[in-house]
C-alpha cells in the first residue's frame, strides 16, 4: 500500500505523535478524575502505563502483512463475506455532517466525558485534525480498510437522538448524534469497503417511515444503544415498528449488559436482554451486541424484583430458547476488553452450538484506544500462544481493525476455536450471501 493523502493527515513520518500540550493535558485529567472515580475502560489506562496513546502508525510492513499469523487468520475464510457488524462512525460535525456531540464531551468541567472523546478520536486518528475531524476519521477507515483483503467491509452506524416517549427530540440530552443521512453517504462513497446501519429511535413520530427510507437506501439494520437513548425495548406501543422491522428484514442490532462507553439518560435497566422478547415476539431478528458480557441486570423472568444476575446469564438463557435458533444472534465485539471476564468469553468459545448465531464486530474505535485489550493477557491465560503476542502488538500500531481480526481469530479454550461461520457475518446481512462463494 502506498502513501497517500491518507498520509498528509495522519502524519509526516509514519507516526503521528500526539502533541506535548495534548500529553500534559491528558495527565491532569488523569490526576483531577482520580483512578476510582473512571468508569472500568478508563481504569484500564492505569494498570498500562507504556502504552497510553493511539501512534496512528500507518503503511502495514511487509512482513506484518505476510506473516503467517495473518495468513492463518484469512485462510478458510471468504473475504467478501467477512462484515465487521459493529463499527461507529465519530466526527465533531466539522464537514457540515450533521454530526453532535454532548457540550460535556466537549468541556475539561466535565473531565470523564471530556477524556472519553479525546481517547475515542485518538482511537481513530482524528484528534489532531482542527476543522476536519469527521473526514480525518473516515480518512483513517479508509487507510485500514485498504490494509485488508479485497471484499471485506465494515458495516457503519448512525445514531440516533435521545426521544422523549412522546417523540421529542431531546438533542441537548444526546452524547453524541450521527444522523442517518451521513452514514449513508460515506458508505455509499465507497461501497467496496462500507455499508452501512441506520439509528431510528421507536418514539420518533416519522419512525416508520424512517426505517422504509433506510431500508429502501440500503442500510443492513438498525442500531439501538437503549440506555444511552432512552429506549424501553418492552413498550408496547412500539408493537408497530417491531412488526415493520420484522416485514422489511432489518435486524435490529441492540446493546446488552452495562453500558459504560456512552454516558446514559435512560434507565440502566434497559439494557436488559430479556425486554428483547417483546421483539422477538414480532419475529424481528435481534443481534445483542456484545452478548451480554458485562454488567448485572434483574432475573424478570423470577418478577419485576427478582435477583440480579449477570447479564450474560441472560443472553445464554435467551441464546438456547428454541425460536432463537431462526431469530436470535449476539455480536462478539468489545468481548475481549479488558473489562470483560475471561470466563465469559471462554464460554463463547466452547459454546460452538452457538457460533451459528454470534456474528464478528470490532467495536470500533475502541480497538484503537490501546490499554483497553492485552494479547498478553490471553497468552497468559493459555488461550492464545505467546509468540503471537509481540506480532499483535505491532499490527495494533498500524491497523486496529486488522489486529482485532487477527486475535479473535486465533483465540482458543479447550481446543475451541470461533468457527468460520463467526466471521463470514455477510449470511446474516445480505440475503444474497450464497453469491460470495463464487466471488
């Protein structure tokens, strides 16, 4: 891969350093938050000091691209049928996107908040971008996406804004809004390498004809984040767009569990797997992000003051219910964050009656925020061998997307591996998948 305009961006010497007064800056936020009071993907960043922030590195060496850890990783596999199914678009709204963010993300008075977005845009190489952040950041998808074999693509997600119940918009209440036309539009300028996912928040009075739009302008699914978006799942008056969700074949892809990365306006409890039954019920095919692997939600199968359990418990309960064979799936991404138990992510693993329905995601940019994943700690675990570990930790520097692939590729438990079928995630997205074989 030559240099390109890529390039000019990102950096003048195949690295891009992030700048003094940017270090200093990080340091007393980290002094003035304090360790206990960061949420656990924060924490992370004490307990690895060397390595804090993203080196934007980009040029994938030849003998990364060659070596036989990445080899391995694509052989058996189809490229054109490998859809990373959870990628976020970020941007400040610099291009005319239509793009928000929360004032608090934006404000060192609300240093949490204000640290999330100075990591997530280093995640993806856009934080030294005055007045360009949205297209460095798409700048930077592209780069790693030509760093990847020909028909692979990353399935891009708008965001919707907060809604009251009875369909205000609540943008002020919003940490971030990526609309759905500007999703749409960067996919659609490079359709080799994206496609793209719509956010249409239930309460929305134009909701269903939203979700007609979308899929009429080919948008793979639709995104909820029901904690962050003030979002019952279990409300009976979005019978309706479960049935149109259902009729139009648009997989509603939803998160699970606790939600950390987002500052929420709703309830926490509304991340709870088993209000998805509501659409199930509807015959919608739900993918829970990030199968449910962090976080404690209530037993409502036991009532409404039931135990709480982990919510993974929740998900598998759900995953061996019989129509979840035909309606029920669960992305792998951000299960191999630091924050993630190992256990969890052993049972995914060993659990391949499953793998039909757990569908590859990268979660990024959070695969570019560097603390958050440790190869070595799964090289410790026995799940990973410890050569690949130095390997890894090189590609991360050049590409995030890739080293994400390549470690999920090569994780084991007990022998087990993430099937094939994991990763080939176009079957689920594209009713014409069979065409890929012959591709």
């Amino acid at each position: 891969m030559g240099r390109n305009r890529m390039n000019t961006v990102f950096d003048k010497s195949h690295q891009h350093e992030v700048s003094p007064t940017r270090r200093r800056m990080l340091g007393a936020l980290f002094g003035a938050t304090g360790f206990w009071s960061l949420p656990g993907c924060a924490q992370a960043l004490f307990v690895t000091p060397p390595r804090v922030v993203n080196p934007c590195l980009s040029d994938l060496p030849e003998d990364l691209r060659d070596h036989a850890l990445v080899r391995a990783a694509w052989r058996d596999l189809v490229p054109a049928n490998v859809w990373d199914c959870h990628v976020h678009l970020a941007g400040t709204g610099d291009s005319g996107s239509g793009m928000t963010i929360a004032r608090e993300m934006r404000s060192p008075l609300y240093p949490m908040q204000y640290l999330q977005r100075l990591f997530y845009l280093n995640a993806g190489c856009a934080h030294d971008a005055p007045d360009r952040v949205d297209e460095s950041y798409v700048e930077r998808l592209s780069n790693l996406m030509s760093g990847m074999p020909p028909g692979a693509k990353l399935m891009l997600y708008a965001f919707d804004h907060v809604h009251a119940p009875d369909g205000t918009p609540r943008p002020e209440r919003s940490a971030f809004h990526v609309p759905d036309a500007y999703a749409r539009k960067v996919a659609q300028a490079a359709p080799h390498w994206f496609e793209w996912v719509c956010s249409v928040h239930p309460a929305r009075g134009d909701a269903i004809d939203a979700l007609e739009a979308a899929a009429e302008n080919g948008a793979r699914a639709v995104k909820w984040l029901p904690p962050a978006m003030g979002i019952d799942p279990s409300r009976a008056d979005y019978d309706r767009y479960y049935q149109t969700l259902a009729r139009l074949d648009l997989p509603l892809i939803t998160h699970v569990g606790e939600e950390q990365a987002v500052i929420g306006v709703g309830r926490p409890e509304w991340g709870n797997p088993l209000l998805l039954r509501r659409a199930l019920d509807h015959g919608v095919r739900v993918v829970m992000a990030h199968c449910a692997s962090h976080g404690e939600d209530v037993d409502l199968d036991k009532g409404p003051d039931g135990p709480r359990v982990e919510s993974f418990e929740l998900f598998a309960r759900m995953m061996d219910e019989p129509r979840a064979q035909v309606l029920l799936a669960g992305d792998i991404s951000a299960t191999i964050l630091r924050n993630r138990d190992i256990p969890k992510l052993r049972t995914l693993l060993e659990r391949d009656d499953w793998h039909d329905r757990l569908l590859y995601g990268s979660d990024y940019p959070l695969p570019g925020v560097m603390p958050l994943i440790s190869p070595a700690s799964f090289a410790r675990a026995g799940m990973m061998v410890g050569d690949a570990v130095p390997v890894l930790d090189r590609i991360r520097q050049h590409n995030p997307l890739l080293f994400t692939f390549v470690l999920k590729r090569h994780l084991s438990s007990n022998g087990k591996h993430f099937s094939t079928t994991v990763f080939e995630t176009r079957r689920f997205f594209d009713r014409n998948a069979e065409l890929a074989r012959g591709a």
